[in-house]
C-alpha cells in the first residue's frame, strides 16, 4: 500500500490518521458495516467509483486526500441506502461550514445541536 499511496500517513505499524474525523469517518464505515447496511463488495465498489472519478478529473491520487475519498464513499452509500438524505447531508455540510467561520484558529470545531 505504502508504494502505491506514498502520501498516506505511516507509522511502524501502518497507516494512521492526520485527524480525528479521518478516524470517526473509518470507524462509522465499521460500524454501518457491521450493522448490515452494506456488504463489503458493496462498500469497496463505491470507494472504488470515488476515486476513479478523481482520477478522471485529473486529480494526482498520492493517498494525501483518502479518507475525504473515504467521507464521500462514506456519505454516498449512505445516501443510496437511505440512511441519510441528500438534504441533511447539505444541513449538516452548511452547519459545518457556519461553524468554522465562527471558531478561532487553533480551537475544535464545535457543531450546535
């Protein structure tokens, strides 16, 4: 995996995250998975269909960007399973976008309830 995503962050043990949300959007992936929401072919498929679509943009895949890849699979699955809605998804994307305006540099993002 290294020689193919030289971008991904490694240590000794293998990758790691650069964020918390890398890590919440890897482990909501498992535990939908796991829940039955979808198969792994399924879930390998739509990550699959992500990235071949950066590629098609001609986007360089160095595996700096994988888990926003990995987010994408992640709403669009959710989405065509029906446990989200494309109008909650955009709530939630502008609740983000208004929540970081108002943060100072260097603090946690903090969504309203």
């Amino acid at each position: 995996m290294r020689a193919e995503l030289p971008g991904l962050p490694c240590d000794s043990g293998g990758p790691v995250f650069n964020a918390p949300w890398e890590a919440q959007a890897f482990a909501m992936a498992l535990a939908l998975h796991e829940r039955g929401e979808f198969s792994w072919k399924e879930w390998a498929q739509t990550l699959a269909d992500v990235i071949a679509e950066v590629r098609q943009r001609g986007e360089a895949d160095t595996g700096e960007h994988y888990y926003r890849h990995w987010q994408t699979a992640l709403e669009r699955i959710a989405a065509r399973k029906g446990l989200v809605s494309d109008a909650l998804l955009l709530q939630r994307r502008q609740q983000w976008d208004e929540a970081a305006r108002r943060t100072p540099h260097g603090q946690p993002i903090e969504l309203e309830p």
